[in-house]
C-alpha cells in the first residue's frame, strides 16, 4: 500500500504574481479530516467559489516559489487551475476512478460508465494566462447603432467564481453572463468605461447563436483538463459527447 501523501505537479497555466513572475510548479497533499470538515460547512456550500479556494489553500503545500501566507494566490488562479487541481486533488486523495453518469439525447438511456481521472487529456498554455479570441456572428449593437463582434475574453479567476457564486446558485443563465461580463477584455470599439458599466447586460443582448460560439470558443481554446468525453449509447448505438459531471467529484468512489 502507498504511504505517499504529496505530489508535485505542473499547473496548466500557472499563477501570475504582482512581478509577473510565472508559477506553475504545485506540491499538493492529500485529503484529510480538515478538508472533510472544510466540505461540510455551509457557508462554504452557499458559495462554490470560496469552497474550492478554502480547499486549494488547506492542501497546497507549495506554490512555485510563493510564501504560504493567504489565499490571494487561489482566488488569482485561474479557473482552468483550479479544477486541474480539484481533480488531482480527489485522484491522489480517493483514486482516479470515477463512476460518471450520462444521458443519451438520440433515445434518453442512462449510461454509466468509470472514468480514469488521471488519464483525462491536459493542454498546457505555453506561458501565463492566455485570451480567447472570439468572432461573433451578430454581434453586439451599441446605443448608437454600431456594430461590434471582435470579442475579445480573459480567463476566468477564483476570485471571479466566489463574486458570481450568488447568482450562479439563483439561475445559472444569469450566473454566466455576471462571470463572463467580468472577463471581457474588448469587444469590437465598445470604450472600456461603457463595457464595466453595461456588465452583464451585454451577454443577455447577444443572440444565442453568438453565446453558443462564446461556449465553443472557451470549449476549445482555453488549456486545461478536458472534459468532454465521446459516449456510445448501448441502446440506439448513437456517440454522441458529453461533459463529465463533476458535481459530486470530491466523494469517494
């Protein structure tokens, strides 16, 4: 049996300190009663953001060469990151498998299937934290009748996933467009004064074919773990891809 309690990894991106000094060496632990305390608590509950800050700064032992002192470098980390190491985090804690359950959409069979963690595909950004580019079908039409649709996205933060968790919880479509607005770096010739006052109104102007973009963009662009499985249904025979469900991840198997 393994008595290993601390792994050392490689972020997919890395977190960006104030010098602009890139970190992206990891030396995670293992899961223990603390944690399981830190899971339990409902405060924590009511906001998934803070939950996977207060989890990442219990179990990171070491963040590239950063003193462990608060929980600034979790909340700037970006969301990519964070899930790398939540899965690390249950993979080294509880095992790579993972009972996973999908939905046909050709026939609606419920297919079950385990999933190996530590197998799932990783990208790697080649420095820092990278933007997504995106060009919008319909674009985004200012008070003035301009057209804009060079849009131009940041990555999601810890600190962005607590500030939107309220509305997330209250409806997910809202909950999105709040964590989006705060990651747009430039649409089109909107000045930046007019995109932090129009926020979040902006994703509920755009058609939905241009939020489906916005999802694929995201989807294929941004680094990180990738989710996204292609499933054969046992009934109709159809493959079709489905996301990983990571909603109860952090339980044992």
């Amino acid at each position: 049996m393994s008595t290993r309690r601390e792994f050392e990894l490689t972020l997919p991106v890395g977190y960006v300190d104030q010098e602009g000094t890139v970190h992206r060496q990891v030396v995670l632990r293992k899961m223990t009663g603390r944690e399981e305390a830190i899971l339990a608590d409902r405060k924590y509950q009511r906001n998934g953001g803070k939950l996977v800050t207060e989890l990442l700064h219990s179990c990171v032992l070491r963040l590239g060469e950063l003193e462990h002192d608060g929980r600034g470098p979790f909340t700037g980390m970006t969301s990519v990151d964070r899930n790398f190491l939540l899965l690390k985090l249950r993979s080294i804690t509880f095992g790579p498998a993972l009972e996973a359950g999908y939905t046909c959409p050709g026939c609606g069979q419920a297919v079950s299937r385990t999933e190996d963690l530590d197998e799932l595909p990783v990208r790697s950004a080649p420095e820092g934290s990278p933007e997504v580019t995106v060009e919008l079908e319909d674009g985004y039409v200012d008070k003035e009748g301009q057209l804009h649709t060079a849009l131009t996205l940041r990555l999601p933060t810890g600190a962005d996933e607590e500030a939107v968790a309220p509305q997330l919880r209250e409806n997910p479509s809202l909950g999105k467009n709040a964590l989006l607005a705060r990651c747009i770096k430039s649409l089109g010739d909107v000045p930046r004064h007019r995109l932090d006052a129009l926020g979040s109104r902006i994703l509920a102007d755009l058609t939905m074919t241009d939020r489906r973009l916005i999802d694929r963009a995201m989807a294929q662009a941004a680094p990180g773990v990738d989710l996204v499985r292609e499933i054969e249904c046992p009934s109709c025979g159809k493959t079709f891809s489905a996301t990983i469900d990571l909603s109860n991840f952090l339980a044992p198997a």
